[in-house]
C-alpha cells in the first residue's frame, strides 16, 4: 500500500531535499508540497484533489499561519491525517503544543532523510513518534519540575522498563526484541502506562512522566 505525503515547508531547498528523498522509495508518495499552512488548507479542502493525504509533514515556522495553528484545522479537514512535525525547533512548549493539538510526531530537520522515512513508516503503522534529541532537551527543560505524582495504579517495574524504552525513543517491535517479549505484550503493556497516566500516545506520557518525575533525569 502506498504512503501518500503531503509536505508544508517553506524552504524551497529543504523540500527539494524531502521531495527527492520521497521519490526514491517505491512506496511513499509525496501527493503535494505547499509553502503556506493557508495553501495546504485550501488543497484539503479542494474537491478536485481525490488523493488525500496520508502523513502530513508540516513545518512549525511558516509565512503567515504557523504550524501549531494549522494542527486544529488539518484535523478538521482531514481527520485520518497523521501529522508529523518536521522542525527547526526543540523548545518545550512547541513539541507539548504539538502533542496536545494531535500530532503523531515529531521530528527535528537534522533527522537523517533515512529516521524521517523510518518515522514515516513507523507513524502509519500507528506508532507515536518523538524524536529522541526532543525527549532529552524536555527532560533538561523541566528538571525543576520533579514533584513525584501519585497515580491511582502504580507502574509495574515492567511498565517502568517499557516507558524508560520509549523514553530513548525505541519502537515496540524494538522494545520486544530489547526486553525478549512479543510485539502483543508490548502493546498491552504500552496500553495499560497510557491508561494509568491518563494520556493518549508515546510523546505524551512521555512527557509526564519526567514531568512528574517518573521517570528519573
């Protein structure tokens, strides 16, 4: 099955560098390359365009509408979009932001073309995507914040294991292979750490968990 990409950047030169990246694969297909969240927006809407987008890479500094306010309208528009963030930017608010509007991923631009194809892959395999430079400036950014929060469940140590794992940014095929268990245990796993931190994928749990200092710095 074909991977149809949609990219939002407004570097001519970078997308030249995602386009021609994309191309070589067989299949991955880049549907549209846009400078303006405001131009993708009105593509999405286009009743002429039949191919819609599978992954959304978007660019957070855009002309005019930036990327974190285009996140709520690309849900709108196109709700079984993935986005993943292709940015310049680590700061903590940006990738929190991010998150919470309903991003799959994100990606710094001094990923490797080959970790932005892999986190491509990983995302439309449903998987939840945070860069692991992004995970370690997080941690550094709120080292203050280390009030242990009392969850109604405790972790279990394996729980722990698995969210440390996440954490470095592994996946859960990675994961399985690491700890010698199945693909399906990580998943129930993975299911119940989200359902006792009350959050919805890998970055956000994440992110509370060192937040709250579950995780150790």
């Amino acid at each position: 099955m074909n991977i149809n990409v949609m990219l939002v950047e407004d570097s001519p030169e970078y997308r030249d560098v995602i386009e021609i990246a994309i191309n070589k694969e067989t299949n991955i297909m880049l549907s549209g390359t846009f400078g303006a969240a405001e131009v993708a927006l009105r593509s999405l809407l286009d009743p002429m365009q039949s191919t819609k987008p599978d992954i959304i890479l978007l660019d957070l500094n855009l002309p005019g509408m930036s990327g974190l306010d285009a996140i709520p309208w690309i849900g709108k528009y196109a709700p079984a979009a993935r986005i993943i963030i292709l940015t310049q930017s680590n700061r903590e608010a940006d990738v929190l932001h991010a998150i919470s509007q309903g991003a799959s991923g994100y990606l710094l631009k001094s990923s490797s073309v080959k970790q932005i194809k892999e986190g491509i892959r990983s995302v439309m395999d449903g998987n939840a995507l945070l860069d692991g430079r992004v995970a370690r400036y997080i941690t550094d950014a709120i080292k203050a914040k280390t009030a242990m929060v009392q969850l109604e469940k405790p972790l279990s140590e394996r729980e722990m294991e698995i969210l440390t794992l996440l954490g470095d940014g592994l996946l859960k095929k990675e994961i399985a292979d690491r700890l010698g268990i199945g693909v399906g245990t990580v998943k129930t796993h993975i299911r119940h750490i989200y359902e006792k931190l009350q959050v919805e994928n890998a970055p956000a749990a994440i992110s509370k968990a060192y937040k709250n200092g579950i995780l150790p710095f």
